[in-house]
C-alpha cells in the first residue's frame, strides 16, 4: 500500500500549536523506562456515547414511567452514526498479523440496554468490555465536545482498575484540548492529534519497537518513551486520500445499525432503511471562525477521487446491503467535476439508492445543473450552513457568504422539491446585537427552507472564535457542551458570550425555533403537508409532550383527510396546555389557533 510519508512542518503544520510543539522540544533527555511495557497485542477502540451519564439516567427514568410507549424503546429518539473514524483506524491494521483490533461501539450499546429497558452503568459496561476484549491498549474516539464526559470517565476508569492498559485518545476535540494544553487529559497516556490513521499506527509499532521514532501524537506519560528525542514535533498528513484503504466496514454490524436510530440527514427516508456513512473530503475551502475544520484537517480540501467514492458506495450496498448513505463531509461540492462524476455514475447504476449530505454544503457552489444531477443520482436530504441573517456578522464569522449571494442561490431550491434543505443558524455571536438577530429570524422565514435549526453559539476549542476570546475575554476560560434537549432555560449548561444575556438568546432562539418551524411551518401550510407532518411525528417521539407538535399533527391531519388522527392530536394538544403552564403561555405568546371550540385559551376558533 502506497502513501505520503511527507511529514509537515512549519508553516504546513496541522494543528500542532507553539506552546505545544515548544512543550514537546524540552528536555530532549533518555528517559528510563518505570517498567518496560508488555507488547501490543490486543487492541480495544471505544466509540464513546454522544449521550451524557445524566441524560441516560433520565431517559431510563422515562422509560420505567412510561413503559413501552417511552421515548427509548422507539429507535428515531436517537441518533446512531456507524464509528467511521475507527473504521479507518482498523483498516490500517488488517496486514499486521501480530496485533489483533477489535471495535467497541458503547453509543450503539448503551441506547440498545436503553431500548431494553436496562439501566445503564458506565462503571460496568466499561469493565464488562475490558473482561471481554483483554486489551492491552484501549484507543478512545472523543470527536464531539458532547462526548468529553464520557471519554474522561472511560478513560480515568481504565488508568484507576487496568493500570496495565495504555489509554489513547483522539478526534476532533481532542485535539483541540490537547493543543490548548487542557489539564483535563492527564488520564490519556497518549493523544493521537488531527487525522491519526499513521499516528495510531506509528504509536503502536513505536510501543512494539517495530519503529524508532513517533510524530503527531503528545506524550503525557513520559515512562512509554524510549527516548525524549523520539518524538518528533509536526503532523503526518496524507495528500492523496485514495492510497488510504477502505474503512473496514466489517469490522461492526453495519448492516444492523439502523434498527436503533437514524441519522440526521437520513430523516427523509423510511425508518426500515439499512444506513451508513461516508468521507470523501477532508477539510473546506472556508474559514469560519467557528468552525474546528481547518484546526483539525488543515488547510485547503482533500478528496477522494469519484472513482473510490464509487467504488466504496458499491462494497457497501452489494456486499452490506446498504440502502442509503449520509457523506460527513464539510465540502462535498467543493469541486464541481467530480460531483458530476459521481451523480452521473449513481444515475447509471440504477440501485436502489439515496443518499444526504446533513453536515452542510456550501450554497454559494451549487448551480442548476449540479442540483438536478443530485436530486436525479437519489439525494434527498441537504444542510445549508446560512448562521446569520446580517451581513456584518457573516463577515466577522468569515463565511464565505453574502446575503446577495444567499438572494441569488436560494432561487435553486425551488428548482428541486424532492430534496429536504434544512438551514442552521448560530445565534448569540459574540457582538451580535438583537436587531442583527433579528435579521436571522427574518432569513429563516423568508427563504424556502424545509427546517430552521438555531445553534446557541458555543466556541469550540482551538477555533479562531475560541483564541480571540481567550486572548479578549477576561471570564472566558473555555465551555462546556450542553446537550440536553429540553426546553427550559434551566436546563441549559452553556454560556453565551453576547451582551444580550444568556437567558435572552436561549429564549429568543427557542421562540425563533416554535415562529418558523411550527406556527408559520411553510410546509404545513401547504407547500408539502406530508413532509411537514413526518416531521412533527418524528418530534412527538422524542418530546412527546411537544404541544406545539401535536397542534401541528391535528392541523396537518385534517389538510390529509385523516381525521381521526387529526382529532388525537388536538386531544393530546389540549391535554398538555391543560396541565402544562409553558406551553399555554407559548400558545398565547405566539398566537397559535387551536381548532377546538372548547379551549378557553384567547387563541381557540
């Protein structure tokens, strides 16, 4: 297998920041072994769970008071992405016949204890792994800022009852915490930084002395090392992306996967559909200020040729029975030939196929011709990163959009109506005033999104945001990731750096999410009821007291003539407001007719 060995330094360095690379030069001395470490045999990869230990207790609380019908035993409560990251990792190990990789996926298995109505234990699905696997290094996967949690609890519990075992870390966040020197890491003997596929690698043949030196990684223990010298400062990047081998698909129960949940761009397809995931980009044209992408891939876009991308989706819909495949990538169009290629091809062979992109794409590189050959290839589901409605604060985020730009490629989107475009926006950027956000509630509601997600403005670590609001910001000192899906203030763990005040964008953002998602649902009020009533459904499930849902559902019920169900979810809709205080305050704050003669809201018709 070929591959770049091109090790980038300087001014091509990915991610690898001063006070680190100055950190790892020091003392470059012989250090002695504590005790010499067993060989690398067994390896263990944790895919760590998106969920907190918190909200796994509460959703089986949920579970035990609300029996078979509670939120999760129903598999589109959550959100269950194939590890694709660690398939890379295990593909680069299947010529090694001395070592043996296996992959724990714990999201999958914690949701599915959930689904069987079996409380979950960390302390003991962590122990119950490790009894199984016999590793002798556990590689831990921590991409989102939702998972840290998880990861140092996994991690700590490991060093404190399997001392033995050599704990590494990786992904996105990861490295971003790891370059910011974060204290927090101590429990990791090793992080992999950025892309690790030759990291992970390196690091083990170093531990098995089959290689003299390791590149891209930080040493937090110090006794593994042979020599101090051994490590060398900078990251191993891999220009061409098709001399990396196909994930081992293989190596989980792929083909099994969507009986437990979805994914975020696959909501537009039966439920009953086998689902996976693809890269085939590394890295985005854009600089948002927000965005870890550039951080973490470097800069500049890497891809794989259409010829891989097919070939990849061939293996998994003839070999694994794949039916529909979200690619992950930050810039799927970023070159216009090879999606082309690409959708041509999908055209010819005729599968049974479809495919979403809910990550995000670009709009200012679509054109009609490229929509259409998408829509035509089976796609059906698009992200749009649009963020603000103000010109000014796109430009202070460094988006490469303009809202003339926006004016011109929203046209497109009428062109092409079998595809869902979803469009998320951030609010409460710092600097953000409520007139400009006020123009992003105008946005949302102006153009023909199918969905609005509003995202609070959380700086991710070692993102341009998060530097200049460390260098500025004399009570930023870094946040925490809240992922609690309720919708009380009280609940949220975050804070917001705008001189608007926390609460204010929580609920102005909320508010925003119940005017245009539901009151003024363009779909609901015609364009496409089926599509807007799937998508209510799919809300009652995971919050099913979501009164503003279930009036949707009864208004979308009857457009469709159903009216039997039109009428339970008036019920269920006045049932809520007749017990719940937030939601008749919402109903009357936001004017939301209830077709019900009986409702003494001033709101009833």
């Amino acid at each position: 297998m070929s591959c770049s060995n091109k090790i980038v330094t300087g001014e091509e360095l990915i991610q690898i920041k001063p006070n680190v690379t100055q950190q790892l030069k020091k003392e470059k001395r012989l250090v002695k072994y504590s005790s010499k470490p067993n060989p690398i045999k067994n390896i263990l990869l944790i895919n760590i769970p998106r969920l907190t230990i918190r909200q796994l207790n509460d959703e089986f609380q949920s579970t035990l008071s609300l029996g078979t019908q509670s939120k999760p035993t129903v598999k589109t409560h959550y959100e269950i992405y194939p590890p694709l990251g660690l398939l890379y990792l295990s593909s680069m190990f299947k010529e090694k016949n001395n070592v043996d990789l296996q992959i724990f996926d714990m999201h999958l298995n914690c949701i599915q204890m959930l689904q069987k109505n079996t409380i979950v234990n960390w302390k003991k699905v962590v122990d119950d792994a490790i009894k199984k696997y016999k590793p002798d290094l556990v590689g831990i996967s921590s991409m989102f800022g939702a998972s840290f949690e998880g990861t140092k609890f996994v991690g700590e519990t490991i060093k404190k009852h399997y001392k033995d075992i050599i704990v590494v870390c990786g992904g996105v966040h990861m490295t971003g915490l790891a370059n910011n020197n974060d204290e927090n890491l101590k429990f990791a003997d090793f992080i992999c930084l950025n892309e690790s596929e030759y990291h992970f690698l390196w690091l083990v043949e170093y531990l098995n002395n089959e290689k003299d030196t390791l590149t891209g990684v930080v040493v937090n223990n110090k006794t593994l090392l042979r020599n101090e010298a051994d490590l060398i400062p900078g990251s191993h990047v891999v220009q061409d992306l098709d001399t990396l081998p196909i994930p081992d698909f293989g190596s989980i129960d792929l083909k099994n996967y969507y009986k437990y949940g979805i994914l975020s761009g696959a909501q537009t397809i039966d439920y009953d559909t086998p689902l996976a995931t693809m890269q085939t980009v590394r890295g985005c044209i854009a600089r948002c200020s927000f965005c870890a992408v550039r951080s973490f891939n470097g800069l500049g876009v890497r891809m794989h040729s259409s010829k891989r991308v097919l070939e990849e989706i061939d293996l998994l819909y003839n070999k694994f029975g794949i039916r529909h495949v979200d690619f992950v990538d930050d810039d799927f169009t970023y070159d216009r030939q090879r999606v082309m290629e690409i959708t041509d091809s999908i055209i010819d062979r005729d599968y049974n196929f479809t495919w979403s992109i809910g990550n995000g794409v670009r709009l200012g590189s679509l054109d009609e011709e490229m929509l259409k050959n998408m829509e035509k290839s089976g796609c059906t589901y698009l992200s749009f990163g649009i963020e603000s409605g103000d010109d000014e604060i796109l430009r202070q985020m460094k988006k490469p959009l303009t809202l003339e730009i926006l004016r011109e490629k929203v046209k497109l989107l009428d062109i092409c109506p079998k595809i869902y475009y979803r469009a998320n926006f951030i609010t409460g950027y710092p600097g953000e005033t409520k007139e400009q956000l006020q123009k992003t509630m105008d946005v949302a509601e102006k153009y023909p999104w199918d969905w609005n997600l509003f995202s609070i403005c959380k700086p991710l670590p070692d993102t341009d945001l998060w530097n200049e609001l460390l260098e500025n910001n004399a009570d930023f000192e870094g946040v925490g990731n809240n992922t609690d899906q309720d919708y009380n203030y009280s609940s949220y763990e975050g804070k917001v750096f705008n001189d608007a005040g926390d609460e204010y964008i929580f609920n102005t953002s909320y508010d925003f999410n119940l005017k245009s998602n539901f009151k003024n649902n363009k779909n609901l009020n015609g364009r496409n009821v089926v599509r807007a009533v799937k998508d209510f459904e799919r809300i009652v499930v995971k919050v099913e007291n979501h009164a503003f849902a279930w009036n949707c559902l009864a208004i979308g019920y009857k457009k469709l003539k159903q009216y039997e169900k039109s009428e339970h979810a008036l019920e269920n809709t006045m049932e809520i407001i007749k017990k719940n205080s937030f939601w008749r305050k919402k109903f009357i704050e936001h004017e939301f007719l209830i077709d019900d003669t009986s409702c003494t809201l001033p709101i009833s018709k």
